[in-house]
C-alpha cells in the first residue's frame, strides 16, 4: 500500500505543484489558516512537517520564525520545495521512520501531518517513531478529513478504504492510490495504541458553517 | 437553566417512566446495549449511576454484579426506582454537587452520566466535583446524541441551544427544557477544563450505520 501511495505522487507530483501553486482547492483557504494559527501560535520553535510535499506548510511557519525541517518521500516535490524557498528538507519514507532510521535535526518541539495519512496499518507505529523525535513538552499536530466525510458522502460511519485519492480534487490526476477513512473511534485507538494522548481536537468548517477537516493535538 | 430542566422533567416524570417501561425509544436498543457492555465489562464494581431517572441502568448494572448507586434530582423517578428494585438511590441536583454536597458511598470506580448532560454552563465544575468521588484508577463514563445530531438536523455545525428536549421521542411530554448541543471540540475543551483526559471514545451507530450516540471514557 506504502508503495502505490509513493508510485501515485511520483506520477502526480508536477499536477500537485500546479494546484497548489494556483490555490486551486477551495477547502484549503480554511484548512490552511487553521493549521497556520494553531501552530505558529503555539510555544513550539522547531518543527517537524512530515509529508511536507512542496513545502508550502514548512515555508509559512519558516515566515512566522519557526525553524522548519520538512520530510518528504517524493524527490520531486522536495527539488521544488528547494526551489522555492530557504527551508530544510530532507527525503524519507514512512516506511524510513517506522524501520527507524535516524530522523534528521532531532529533537522537534513539534510535529505536523497536514492531510497526509492515508493509511491503514502502520499508522501507531508511525506515530511512536516521531514521537521519539520529541523534546520533552513536544506534542504531534494531525489534520484530516474531518470522519464526517463517511457520511457527507453517503456511506456506513466505519473505517473503510476510499478508491481514489484525487477523486474530487481539481486538476488531472491519474493512478490514484487508496486511502483508509477513519471513524473518531478509529483515530482514538489509533493514538492509544501509539500511547499519545488526545490534548486537543478543533473542528475547522467551511462557510457553510459545515466540517471539513479535524485537527488533534497529540502528546504523551 | 437547571431550574428550567428540573421543572421539566417534575412535571414529565410519569410520562418518562411510562416510555421507558415500554421501550418505546427505538435508539435505546443499541445505546442500551453499548454502554451496559462498556461499564458492565470494565472491571469497575462500585459505580455511581448519576441522573439515574426511574433507575434500569442502576438496576440492570446490579443485575451483572455491581454494586450501584443512582443519583437524581426528581423525587417521583427514585420514588418510582426504589419500587422497581433493591437499589440504592439518593436524591441530589447537579447543583448540589457544584456547590460541594458529599456524594453517598463514595469513592466510586466509575461514574456514569448516561443521556442527562444538558447544560451549557457548569459542566466542567460538575465533572471536576464528580471526579473527587472517583477512586484512584476510576473512571468517568458519558454517553450523549452523537455530535453529528447537528448536521443531521440541518443546523450549522457549532454548539447551540436546541429548544424542546422531548420534540421527536414518542410520549405525551409538555413544557420541554432546552438543551445544548456541543460539537466533539466542545466537549473536548469542557474535559480539558474539568482537568479529564479522554481515554476511550465509542461511536454508536444503528442499523443504518447513522452515528446516534458517542460514549467518552474520562479520567485524570
């Protein structure tokens, strides 16, 4: 599964840079601010933003003087990264992590996944990994779909596998991978199994005053 | 507010009991289920069922061997409880626990507020009161309608007063007390300020697979 996720960006990679790039997802505008705000107003200094993709993220905290390292699997996506600012990047796999190969630049007072974890084994052993690249009062930051997704689009609220990944995104993607749609239920187990616990939880929603994703504040 | 609440279930006690007797709440059958096997098989003995109303979960933990015992405001419900069994019930307001009133029997292993937390203010200070009559790995267990109730009802997704607590529950209710609705980030920061972490979290579902219930297993 790790593999196909990895063989889907390498094919979309170019496609990601051109949608990003152009503001092209609308829930973005809300999302964005929201890890922004929750993040670069916190006490944390140095950060970790693992599947940093093109590196918006590591850029726009690296503004608000943080000092950012961004991890990426995608050599494609970090050569632009490199391009288009001065942030530190370096390229690992989640498989990298959870094998535990060294994490560079540790310890991090924070670590964030922005939309980035789509699947379904190996989550908690992720998650225990990086939180080894913790300084003492690190906390690990996640922002997802928010699980109401399951039944905005009419399906069963359990943990399933959605098909396509691009699937509603703007732009010409192809060979997307699955990713794994968890209930709340699934997330907490998750968490416990990697032995963080839930410190915070916002709900960030859309004009409509509906949810679009959920962000978890995450430590020991 | 509570005074509001009180009232209102004074003057519905019998009619509640009526609708309980008959099973005539087509959601019960699964939020029953869920959070009798939740307690019942948690190796918590000494439980206090807090807002037991005319007492069958109070009756039905006793039934699996625990020891219980049920608090409510409303003398006609524990009147009522104490004909139906051998429980032990004590008649106390969530303001009384406020405002420092000794809880009976205490400590406790678990406690348990199963479809009875209505208000917007107090909460936290009732939680943290709660949590002094806990023993030292005790546990505080709540079961409410599922966050999702406000997409579900076409209201906007932010927490909200809602009008009639009786409006779609089959029985002849009048003068209904309003109460308030809490997204999951609601919740969460009213846990956080009652000094709870959440350490397990069950999302009920139905038949049709519509989240209708949340359970949220708490402690320090």
């Amino acid at each position: 599964m790790e593999n196909d996720i990895i063989k889907s960006w390498n094919k979309n990679a170019l496609e990601w840079i051109k949608v990003i790039d152009n503001a092209d997802i609308e829930s973005r505008k809300f999302t964005n601010k929201a890890i922004l705000d929750l993040i670069g107003n916190s006490p944390a200094i140095k950060i970790l933003d693992v599947g940093c993709g093109e590196g918006w993220l590591t850029r726009s905290l690296g503004a608000m003087g943080k000092f950012v390292v961004g991890l990426d699997a995608i050599p494609e996506l970090l050569e632009n990264a490199k391009i288009k600012g001065d942030g530190t990047y370096y390229q690992m796999s989640y498989e990298d992590i959870i094998l535990g190969k060294p994490i560079p630049e540790s310890p991090f007072d924070a670590a964030v996944f922005n939309f980035c974890l789509y699947q379904r084994e190996g989550l908690s052993q992720l998650l225990k990994q990086v939180k080894k690249s913790l300084s003492e009062n690190g906390y690990i930051a996640i922002q997802t779909l928010h699980p109401y997704f399951l039944l905005q689009n009419n399906l069963e609220y359990k943990s399933q596998w959605i098909n396509d990944s691009w699937k509603g995104l703007p732009g010409n993607f192809s060979d997307g991978h699955s990713w794994y749609a968890r209930t709340f239920g699934s997330w907490m187990s998750a968490f416990k199994k990697a032995g963080l616990q839930l410190h915070q939880l916002q709900e960030v929603t859309n004009d409509d005053h509906k949810p679009i994703s959920i962000i978890f504040i995450l430590s020991e």
